[in-house]
C-alpha cells in the first residue's frame, strides 16, 4: 500500500487549480440517495402514504440502507429533495416541515438517520420559491442556514429557481458563506452553474470554491434518452468542467436512476460505468424496498465504486468516437487508468470494438493486466500492446475496464524517459 506522504504528493500534484470549498467534505464524491427522480412532489399521504414525501419515506430508506448492505457499500446520506416544507414559515421566519407529513420535525428526523450512522440531506432554493413553490431562501440565508444546522442536518442541496439569473453567483456564495457561519459541517450541493448558463459561461473557479459539487445541465429522467443527453452535454463542455472537478468539489451530473422502470439492464450498466468515469456524486434515487437484485448488485459493485471514488480525484473525459462507439477515460491512482466503452448502437447486437483503438492504451507499452468490471467480472490478464484485444459491447451498454502498466514497463518508461533517473532506483 501507498504511504499517506505518497499519497498525499500524488493527489496535490493532481488537484486542480482552483481552490475547493474549505469545509473538509466531499473529499471524494458524495454516496448517498435522494428522493426526487423516484418520488417527485407526492404530498399525497392519505391515498398513497408508502410513496409520498413524509418522514416515514426517510426512515424507511434508512432502514433500508443499513440492512442491505447499501451502507456497507459507502452510500451514506439520505437526502431529502422539494416537497419538504409547509407553506408558510413560523412566527420567527424560520421553515418548517409539513407537519402532517413529518409530524415529529426534522430534528427527529436526523436524530434517527444519525442513529443508523448515516448522515441527513435537506432541500431549499436561492430565490424566492422552490421549484416546485414552496418558500425559497431569498432573504432568509443566514436564518435557514442557522435552522438547517440546529437541526443538525448533513447537507443542503441548494436549488435555483425564482430568482434573477444576474444574482445568482451571488446568492449562491451567500448562503455557503452562511452555512459556514453556523460552524456546523454541511455539505454544499449547488445548482449555480445549471442556472447561470442561461446567461453566460459560469465561472468554475468561484464554483469550486464555494460549493462541494454542482450540477451544471437539466434534471435527469428515467429514460435513456435524458441519460445520452447528459453524456452528450459532459462531453461537449468537458474542456470548461473537467480541470474544476476535485477532491472538494465535483461536477454533478444527476441522480442514479438504476433500479426503476425506464432504463434496460445494459443501460443501467452504462450509467453507472459512466457515473464512476465522471467521478460523480452517486446519489441514487429509487425505491430501495423494492428493488431487483440485478439493479441492487451493480449499484454495490465494489469495483465501480472504487473507480468512482479513487483518491486521485481526478474526472474522466470522454476521448473518442469511432465506429458509433463513445470512449471515457479516467487516469486512477497508480498508474492504472479505467476505460468505459459504450455501443451507441441502438440496432442489431453486440458488436466487437478492439481494445487498441482506445487512445489511453499507449500506456500498455509493452503489456498491461486488463480486469474486465462490466459487463461481468472478469480477469483478462496479461496483454501485450501488440496483441489484439477485442471485446464485446452490447447495444446501449457498456465494457468496462481497468488496465495497470506492468512495473516493468513504468520502470522502462522512466529509464527511458531522463537520464537523471538512470542514478536512482526506480519503483
Ligand atoms: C429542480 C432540480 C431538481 C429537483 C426539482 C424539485 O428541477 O433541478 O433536481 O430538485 O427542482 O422541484
């Protein structure tokens, strides 16, 4: 195992250059599940009270999570989204939950999310409604910052509708600035650049350096094509996202949708390679009482989860097209490098993609150890740059792998590479 010191060196080296958000969190993406995509604005708790938006929702998912192994697997917070509050804040000005539907307050709440050692995620908006019009924060930054902490909440997730596009920097820094003030450590979760765009190219610099991730495009559906549109738009705007993305602070492509009804097996599989690729927050929003093995499995799946939190921190990008096929690539800590390949292919079967057309494979000058994650665990040894390696890709889905430079060939490399370090010994 690597020292701490080497560590620590290799992440420093690695980090972008922009400042992250001082409060200690997010050091590598937040795990978590949040209600939203599965569970929307149902308020409706006397015809449907198993899916309506109550406390009994969280605690159930709690339970949940701690029983089956979701905890275990690094999934932590359990995030309330819109929908939360009543109407009309109190007498002092402070928000407060529907009574109805959280009768015992979120204080209570969070004592028992805490008391399952998972960790609580609440809801609230820049402007002055929530999307979906509840009151919104405009105005009220320090004393909803002060309420969320003295409820001992984890995490806010900040959202930006009803407020004027011009301030919306500013009242993003705001509230994280008020956040700070109360002492507490709340995870920031900002929505700034998503809302920003609408008038210009947001400052990614500022962003990292206030909020601990950022969603930067429209709110995922349960659907493929919500999910291609996502990738599309990394894509294209990668050269502006990717250098802000670090320990501290990601980029936020939305909630993991695995594990509903809108997505084929293959297609879950690609969102979570690419998720794990896009080192994501994985906040998975679904029905964990109710959930299909398959779907349960690849959400646990130790080896993508570990691509998706690598200490290196760094974000993948997407480096080629070639023969409808998408390639991603993310450099992980020592030397090894994860790639997702995708079959855009919407027609026929799998289709043979050889692995020599990857640009990143240079590093497998003159041999790597290639491990197979999806679609099944696989070890495919040892294989020298030279041999082709063709692998199979299924429609919409996704092969994943990592690749690890044999030792010798990074000690030829760097032989090779100066001849200063011909005096040293190397690895
Ligand atoms: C916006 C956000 C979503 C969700 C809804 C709630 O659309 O982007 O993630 O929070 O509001 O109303």
């Amino acid at each position: 195992m690597a020292s701490f010191g080497a560590l620590l060196v290799v992440v420093g080296l690695m980090c972008p250059t922009a400042e992250a958000l001082d409060n200690g969190l997010a050091l590598k993406p937040t795990m978590g599940w949040l209600h939203w995509e599965r569970f929307t604005c149902n308020t409706d708790c006397d015809t449907d009270p198993r899916n309506c938006i109550s406390e009994q929702l969280y605690m159930q998912m709690a339970d949940v999570m701690v029983k089956e192994g979701w905890k275990e697997a690094g999934y932590e917070y359990v995030c309330i989204d819109d929908c939360w509050p009543s109407h009309k804040r109190d007498a002092k000005g402070r928000l407060q939950a529907d009574p109805n539907r959280f009768p015992g307050g979120i204080k209570k709440l969070a004592d028992y999310i805490h008391s399952k050692g998972l960790k609580l995620g609440i809801y609230a908006d820049v402007g002055k409604n929530t999307c979906a019009g509840y009151p919104g924060s405009l105005g009220y930054y320090e004393t909803d910052a002060q309420t969320f902490a003295d409820w001992d909440v984890d995490l806010l997730k900040f959202d930006g509708c009803f407020m004027e596009r011009t301030l919306i920097a500013e009242g993003y820094m705001n509230m994280s600035k008020a956040l700070n003030k109360t002492g507490r450590s709340i995870l920031y979760s900002c929505e700034w650049p998503l809302y920003e765009w609408a008038i210009k190219q947001p400052n990614y610099t500022a962003i990292r350096e206030y909020c601990n991730h950022w969603r930067n495009f429209n709110d995922i559906f349960d659907s493929w094509s919500s999910l291609k549109t996502i990738l599309e738009w990394t894509a294209s705007n990668q050269k502006i996202i990717v250098p802000a993305a670090g320990p501290g602070g990601w980029n936020d492509p939305d909630m993991l949708v695995i594990g509903n009804f809108g997505l084929s097996h293959d297609q879950q599989q690609s969102q979570m390679a690419l998720w794990a690729i896009m080192a994501a927050p994985l906040l998975m929003s679904n029905d964990l009482r109710d959930i299909c093995p398959r779907s349960k499995e690849l959400l646990q799946n130790r080896m993508i989860i570990a691509i998706n939190q690598d200490p290196l921190g760094q974000q993948g990008y997407h480096t080629a097209r070639l023969m409808d096929f998408d390639v991603w690539e993310r450099p992980l800590f020592g030397n090894r490098l994860a790639i997702a390949i995708m079959n855009r292919q919407e027609l026929g079967g799998p289709r043979r993609f050889p692995i020599s057309a990857v640009p990143g494979w240079k590093i497998c000058v003159p041999q790597c150890n290639v491990t197979q994650i999806l679609p099944q665990y696989k070890e495919l040894g040892v294989q020298s740059h030279q041999k082709e390696l063709v692998l199979s890709v299924n429609p919409t889905g996704t092969t994943l792998l990592t690749v690890t430079p044999l030792s010798s060939n990074l000690r030829k490399l760097h032989w090779n590479n100066t001849a200063v370090q011909k005096e040293h010994t190397l690895l």
